[in-house]
C-alpha cells in the first residue's frame, strides 16, 4: 500500500509553486537584512564593545550549529495535528510568526548605558539571536523538507524550483533595498522603524506561501501508516553523531 501511494504522482498549479516560493522569500530576505544591519547596529549604534558583540556572535554561531538537527529531532515525529494540518506545516506557521517578530527584538534592546549596561546588551544580543535562530530553524527545517515531497516529478521539480527561485531572487532584492529606505545611520530609532517595515512585508510573505506549503493528503497518510509502522526513534546524540 505504501509504494503505492508513493508511486502516486500529484500535478500542482503554477500558482502552488509561486506561492511556494514566498517561504524562499522570507529567508533570502532575512539573510540580507539580517546579516546588513545586526552586528553594525549593536557594535557601532548602540556601542556595545566590539568584543562582546564578537563572543556574542561566536554563541549565536555555536548555537546554530545544533539548532537545526535538533529542531528536525523535536518536529519530525506525527502529532495530534498531523492528520488534518499535515507533517510540516503547522512548524512553518508556528516557527515563521515568532521567527519574524523577534527581527523586531533584536532592534528594541534596553535603553542602558553600553558602558556601564554592557552585560546587558550582552545577554540581550545573546538571547535574541539565539532565540530568532530557533525560530528559524524551525521554519526552514520544515518549509524545506516540504519541496522533495509535494513536487515528485522531475519536470515538476524544475519548474516550481525555477518559480520559486525567482521569488526567492525578489527577496534578496528588497531585503537588500527595503530596510535600506528607512535607516539613518546615527538614528538609532531608524533602525527599529525598519524592522518593523520588514515584519509587516515577512508577515504578508508568509499569508502568501501558506497555500503552497500546504501538503497533500495522500502524503500525509502515507507518513502516518510509516510512523505506525516504525515507532521505533533513535536519541538525538545518536542522531547528531551520525
């Protein structure tokens, strides 16, 4: 029964696809904004000491080294949900919302000296880039594992990888050009009012890629009979080491 629900091949529209890519929008988007604007805001703006806005980062990294596997460990598993909202999407949403508004955190810091409240920042920085990291790594864990699943044929396969490329091409244009409108250097205040231009524009990406990201109900199935099948789930160090 299995092989024969994965031999099953599903047509999906144009549209599917584009809508599909919007998820592909919002991390190439957050890749330019993100990596544009949060370190120079925190070492240059605020005046965090360069140091610790560099151990920061170095946590910040170390942490996304196991963030990713480790989000696949906790989501890849049938929950109550799975049978109606699917394997992957209720993690898109549940990961996107929070993965979007804490760009947001990252632009609020507490109103502290950096000299005298440099720990402060410190411990913001650090717990805000980890905490959007999470959130990320949620998203994209889930949102990227839906592409080999939903589109099966090969023509398929290329043409939604091409539609979503393109929006995903869009989101590194205007992540690059939209937070830009509104930054002053100088203006610490510039820097808030652009994050929350890019939640809003990420927030609106993301209704957009809902209807693509949606999986099939015979997929669904098919990974429910495979996890009764299978309810066997090796430790996450086993995972990891492997």
């Amino acid at each position: 029964m299995e092989k024969e629900i994965e031999t099953v091949e599903i047509k999906h529209s144009k549209k599917s696809m584009v809508s599909y890519g919007f998820g592909c929008y919002i991390a190439e988007f957050f890749n330019m904004a993100f990596g544009a604007y949060v370190f120079f805001y925190y070492e240059t703006e605020i005046g965090l000491n360069v140091w610790l806005t560099s151990i920061g980062f170095i946590i910040f990294a170390l942490w996304n080294a196991i963030n990713d596997p480790l989000m696949g460990f906790l989501t890849d598993r049938a929950f109550k949900f799975t049978k109606k909202w699917g394997r992957r999407l209720p993690w898109v949403i549940i990961g996107g919302i929070p993965w979007i508004f804490s760009y947001l955190l990252l632009f609020t810091p507490p109103d502290v000296d950096p000299n005298s409240g440099a720990i402060i920042l410190f411990v913001w920085l650090v717990v805000m880039t980890c905490l959007y990291d999470t959130f990320a790594s949620l998203f994209s864990v889930n949102f990227y594992s839906i592409f080999p699943d939903k589109f099966r044929g090969d023509s398929e396969r290329r043409l939604a990888s091409t539609l979503s490329t393109l929006v995903a091409g869009l989101g590194t244009a205007t992540g690059s050009i939209i937070p830009s409108l509104f930054v002053v250097f100088g203006e610490r205040s510039t820097y808030t009012l652009q994050a929350g231009v890019v939640v809003i524009v990420c927030l609106l990406a993301l209704v957009a890629a809902i209807p693509g990201s949606r999986e099939d109900q015979v997929r669904i199935d098919c990974y429910l009979q495979s996890c009764e099948e299978d309810m066997d789930k090796e430790p996450f160090y086993k995972e990891f080491k492997s």
